[in-house]
C-alpha cells in the first residue's frame, strides 16, 4: 500500500504482515539511497512474513523498505532535495547546515514528503519497537539504539554478533534515532549493516537478528 510519496512523486510503500491487533514492530529501510542492502534485507523480511506467517511471531509488523526512492534510484545517499532524511527530524537538536554537506538536514524540520511519511507512520502505528537499517563501511557494523532500546540491541547482538553500541545523541542533529528514540521514548535501533558482507551474507546473519526482535516483546 502506498504510505507517502516522494519529492519527485514516487510512491512509498509499506507493508503490514503478521498479526492483526498485536504489538507493532515498525522497520524502516532505505534512509540513504546509497545503502541498497538496508532496502534488500526489508524486502526479504517481507517475503519472509508473506512466505510463512508464523515467522511473524505474536507480533504485527508494518515495512516499509524504501523511504527514499528518489535517492535510492539514484543510489545517492539524499533525496532529490538533496536532503539527508535523517538530519531531517524536528528533533530539539535539529540544525541548520550547509546544503552542500552530505547530511544538509533541509531548509526547515520535517521540510521533506519522505520525512513526514516516517512520522506519520510512526504516529499511525504506534510501534513497541523501531528497527532502521542502514549500511556502514570500516568494519563499524552495530546494533546502535536510541531511548530505552538496550534490551533489543542485546538480542539482536546474541544473533548477529555485531556490538550493541549507544547514541548519546551527540553528532546526529534531527536523526529519525533521535526523534523516535530519545524525544518519544521509543525503543529504537539502527542496524548498520557491515557494507563488506553481501546482500546474502547480510540476510543469513539478520533475519534472525529482526526476528529476535518479536521474542523479546
Ligand atoms: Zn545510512
């Protein structure tokens, strides 16, 4: 179903699977255009939903595996305001910056269509838990969390091995983690995928990781 719409006016997407009237898990992919993967692994996580409904646990789970198709069709990291989406939250930190850096957080908070999709489907859903996933290079691979999100990171930790590290909210002025997570006390993690591993390689080691995610509710 179409949840929002670009700045150029595509669609984006989200999905609801798993059970109807039960806890949401809300899972973002696609923030940055760039990082392909994030988009790979929410789709297979839907497939997998589609697939065999008893994966989905006790749970209902709402994707949404592109949340900015302009820059994904690009594969630039921004949206075609050149907008870093997340710098774009109105967060008590949001700042103004420079358009020309890579994460320019817009003209205003929550400037952008593909921002305000986000919020209003955090706002719809009202999720227990948020998982944004994204990709990083440097071996710097984690399971970072924002607000009261520690106990999640850890499960997913025990399942994909990478460190559970913590966002004091410093250096990501108007980031959705900040927003969701410490500003609405959401329990939220950003998965920063290793960008050296595979798409495959990606899937086999997180789709327990998201699905650990549902047993710890
Ligand atoms: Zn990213």
């Amino acid at each position: 179903m179409r949840v929002g719409r670009s700045v150029e006016g595509r669609p984006i997407e989200g999905y609801i699977r798993g059970k109807r009237g039960r806890p949401t898990i809300l899972v973002f992919g696609g923030f940055h255009g760039d990082e392909p993967k994030s988009v790979f692994l929410a789709r297979r996580l839907i497939e997998l939903l589609t697939t065999d409904p008893s994966a989905a646990s006790n749970v209902r789970w709402v994707v949404l595996p592109v949340v900015n198709p302009d820059g994904y069709e690009r594969r630039k990291r921004r949206n075609a305001n050149q907008v870093d989406i997340n710098r774009n939250f109105p967060t008590r930190n949001w700042a103004r910056t420079s358009r020309r850096s890579r994460m320019f957080g817009g003209t205003e908070p929550a400037s952008e269509p593909e921002t305000d999709t986000v919020i209003k489907a955090v706002k719809r859903y009202r999720p227990v838990r948020i998982v944004t996933v994204h990709s990083i290079d440097g071996h710097r691979q984690c399971n970072n969390y924002d607000g009261p999100g520690e106990a999640v990171a850890a499960a997913m930790s025990h399942v994909n091995g990478y460190p559970v590290t913590y966002s004091m909210g410093y250096g990501t002025p108007g980031s959705f983690g900040t927003w969701a997570g410490l500003e609405r006390n959401i329990p939220t993690i950003t998965l920063e995928l290793p960008s050296h591993h595979s798409p495959k390689l990606c899937w086999e080691d997180n789709r327990p990781a998201l699905l650990a995610c549902a047993e710890v509710l």
